[in-house]
C-alpha cells in the first residue's frame, strides 16, 4: 500500500491566524482594562469606581467586561495587584539605585515626598486605599495582604540587622508609619501642616534604619 504524506506547511493556517489575533486583542484589552481599573481604585477608591466607568475609560463596550471577568471582585483583586507589584517595584528600584547605606532614606524620601501625595492614582494602593480595604471580598484583601508582606520585607532587606526579628518588626513599624502620615497628610486642606507631617515623620523615622 502507497502511503502520500502531505507535508505540513510553516506557515499557519487563515484560522490558526485569525484565532491568535483575537487571542491578541483580547489580551490587549485585558491589560488595558486592568491598567485603567489600577488607577482608577487608587483614584476613586474601591466603591467610586465602576465596571461602567472603567470600560469607558479602556474604550471597551460595558457588555464586554464578563468576557474579561466572571466578577467585578474579581477586577478589582487584578487591578489592586498590579498596583501593589507597581508600587514594591518603585521601591524596589529605589533601594536598588541608593548609596550603600542610604537605601531606607531614599525610600522614605520617596514615599513622603510631594509627588507621592499628589498623585496618588500612581502611587501606593495601601496609603490611597487602607481605609476601604477591610470591607472588600477576600480575593481583593489577599493581594493586599501579599504585597503588603513583601514591602515590609523589602524594607526589612535594607537594614544592617536584617533576618533577625527585630529588623523585621521595626520594617513593620516604618511601612505603617509610612502609610500613616500619608494618609493624614492628604486628609488637611493645610499644605503648610501637610509638609510639616511628612518632615517631622522622616525626621524621627531616621533612628529606625539603624
């Protein structure tokens, strides 16, 4: 018996190719979505912020969103971790592009600087968003959590005494300070008082890098 094989072609076929590029445009939708709701949460907070509004702002259909999600939780748990990844990864760089033993003062500079007060749809989730956070669904307060344990280890990383318990609780201690006076620095309509928070806090948190 006479067997013909029939070589397969290189190039993929018009279904094959039409299948990858919805497959491409439905990822790059996804990541614009996610991209929009990221800033929006830290923008609007958890509850200002809506499906409707988000895909607008994305230039998608609102009937398009469960295409993307099985649930608006579900949003907002990829939105809240691409914002907490964002803001590890700015400290992370920080630290990184220190002067030996100037890592935790740059990243203290960083966090309570005016620029970080001002925008903040770019800036910390936690800070922007501590308050709303334990009301939110459980997927939504995990990646929180999860990015809230690698800054503090980040922190921890940069201290001479670091891997021993007590750099870790006083990392624990310099995030929440951190966060602390951010949140009440943008809660006064003063700036005078806002600054003033923000250089008392970075003066008395010095003796914590040591």
């Amino acid at each position: 018996m006479m067997v013909i094989m029939k070589s397969k072609s290189p190039y993929p076929s018009t279904r094959s190719a039409a299948r990858s590029s919805t497959q491409s445009r439905k990822e790059a939708s996804h990541e614009r979505i996610v991209e929009v709701a990221s800033r929006a949460i830290r923008r609007s907070g958890y509850d200002g912020t809506g499906v409707a509004d988000i895909m607008k702002e994305a230039g998608l259909t609102h009937g398009g969103f469960y295409a993307h999600f099985p649930s608006r939780d579900a949003l907002l748990a990829e939105a809240g971790d691409r914002a907490g990844a964002e803001s590890v990864a700015i400290a992370a760089q920080i630290a990184a592009a220190a002067p030996p033993g100037e890592a935790l003062r740059h990243i203290m500079q960083a966090y309570l600087s005016e620029e970080h007060m001002h925008l903040i749809e770019t800036g910390c989730p936690v800070s922007a968003l501590g308050s709303e956070m334990p009301r939110q669904a459980p997927e939504v307060r995990c990646v929180a959590t999860l990015h809230i344990k690698e800054m503090i280890d980040l922190i921890a990383r940069q201290m001479p005494d670091w891997g021993q318990s007590a750099a870790h609780e006083r990392a624990m201690l310099l995030l929440c300070s951190l966060i602390g006076t951010t949140i009440v620095s943008r809660a006064v309509d003063d700036p005078k008082l806002s600054a003033a928070l923000r250089q008392a806090a970075l003066k008395h948190l010095a003796v914590l890098e040591k």
